[in-house]
C-alpha cells in the first residue's frame, strides 16, 4: 500500500506584520464607541474591528500590528495637520465583511480585521509622529491625510522609529490595561 501525503505550504519564518493605518473617523468613532469607557472602541461586545480592502490588510495574520494614527485635528491639536499616534492593535483574525454594519457596507469593504483587545493598545496621550510619517520635502501645512490615504506595511526603519517615539506612553498603556 502506498501512502500519497499532500504537501501543505507553511509560512515558516514569516515575519511579523506590522500596518499603518490613517485613522480618519477617529474623533467620531470614539465619541460614539460602546467601549469608549475601557479606553477601547470595540464595536459592541469588547471587539476591535477594522474594514478595509486594501490588499495588505487581507494578508494580515493573528498577532501582526496596526499602527493607528489621525490628524491633530480630531483630537483639537494645535497642529491640525500633523500626524498623531493613537493605538497599536494586535490581529486576532481577518474575516470577510459579513455586511453586517451599513457604514462598512461589502462592497466597498470586502475585509474585516478583528484585533485582540488583550495585546493591543489605544493611548490616552496620542504620541506626535508627524516628524517619522510626512514624506521628505511635503508641506508641513498640508494634513498628514493627505499622505496616507490607504493602508501601507511599515518597513523596519519605521516601526523602530515608531516603538521610539510611542516607548514610554507605549508601555504605560500596556501595563495599564493588564492591570
């Protein structure tokens, strides 16, 4: 008797993923948001959703990031248009859109990435990141927005930069959340 074992791809040694996300709606989904009382927006029942259909954001794995980040304009900075780092999730899962949200409806956003609420991370103070996000030579009155209309992976560079610049309030967070 002969045994024909069927090959199964492995992602072996895949990094890590980590995503930046310009966070538009940012001021009004958390003067909205069911979990605005546990520092998380959660869409109901303790869960952080994403939608998007954006092709890096359909690649995410469990445990890879995303960098969350507005304008100082929705959180009533003085710098309007600067860049702002408000929270650092952890991916649970990405699942179709079950169209279940008439705000995300299917076809315009066929994913949506679930985070786990126990490794990610929205802070209370949102860090200036402007300095590491505007591109080279842009307009520094012109909206950070401007230049992150869709979702982009971070090189290296970049993630250190941001774990840099967010480390203490970063970590204070963290700690504060497990406690």
């Amino acid at each position: 008797m002969r045994l024909i074992l069927k090959r199964i791809p492995l992602k072996i040694g895949r990094r890590m993923a980590d995503v930046l996300i310009y966070w538009r709606d940012y001021a009004a989904n958390r003067a909205t948001s069911p979990g605005e009382a546990s520092g998380l927006p959660d869409n109901g029942g303790g869960v952080l959703v994403w939608h998007s259909s954006a092709k890096c954001i359909a690649e995410l794995q469990p445990g890879d990031r995303m960098w969350m980040v507005t304008s100082g304009k929705g959180l009533r900075e003085d710098a309007e248009q600067a860049a702002f780092l408000v929270g650092v999730w952890a991916v649970r899962e990405v699942i179709e859109n079950p169209d279940d949200d008439p705000a995300y409806p299917n076809d315009d956003y066929r994913k949506r990435v679930v985070a786990d609420p126990s490794g990610s991370v929205m802070l209370t103070d949102p860090v200036p990141v402007d300095h590491i996000l505007r591109p080279a030579g842009r307009d520094r009155a012109a909206s950070i927005g401007r230049f992150l209309q869709g979702p982009r992976v971070l090189t290296d560079e970049k993630k250190r930069l941001l774990r840099a610049a967010a480390g203490g309030e970063l970590a204070a967070e963290w700690l504060r959340s497990k406690a």
